[in-house]
C-alpha cells in the first residue's frame, strides 16, 4: 500500500462472511474495525442462535457510534459482503456504486 496514492488499507478492506460464518466474522470484524481506523477493540463472540443479518445489524449499529456505517454489497451469493465506510459518506458511495452498476446498502439483501 502507498499511503502517497491514496492506497490506505481501510478503503480497501472488504469483509465477507458465510450466511452462517460466525466464527469467520467473529475473527475478521475487528480486523476490518482496526483498519477502518476505529481505535477502540471490536468484541463479538457468538453465544445466541441469532441470523447473520442481525450480526450485521449489531455490528453497523456498534460502527454508527464511532462515526462509521458497514454497507453490504449484492454479491448475488449466500454470503454477506460489505466494507466499513466514513457515515457522512454513506449517500455518496451509494451513488458512486450505482454509477458502477453494484447495489449497496446499510440493510441486507
């Protein structure tokens, strides 16, 4: 990465997990948290028989309070894609990736 050019590793981080991957969320959520640059530890342990997409609820929830939003990508598959975005950037990276031709959203798909 080359902080120079603008590649800094939390506008390339993107989290992907399986409709039941707890444990693949369980390690890579505070991963993507530390590198959305949030300095406070992101704990998840999975201890209820909750759905994924309220895991996913839960965790942008957690982000809205240190000022950022998960946005989940139509990926088309059984899995749940997103990336960590700045909140106030929320509607313009909505709109970018409808120019791209992707749909994004703060609720699942």
């Amino acid at each position: 990465l080359d902080r120079t050019r603008g590649q800094k590793l939390q506008y390339l981080a993107m989290l992907s997990v399986d409709w039941r991957g707890f444990d693949g969320f369980e390690y890579m959520s505070p991963i993507a948290v530390k590198a959305s640059g949030i300095t406070e530890a992101f704990a998840y342990r999975h201890s209820d028989n909750l759905p994924m997409t309220e895991v996913l609820r839960r965790f942008d929830a957690w982000l809205a309070e240190h000022g950022r939003r998960y946005l989940q990508v139509a990926s088309g598959s059984d899995s749940y894609e997103g990336f960590i975005v700045d909140a106030d950037k929320v509607q313009e990276i909505t709109r970018l990736a409808e120019g791209a031709g992707l749909r994004v959203s703060l609720e699942g798909f």
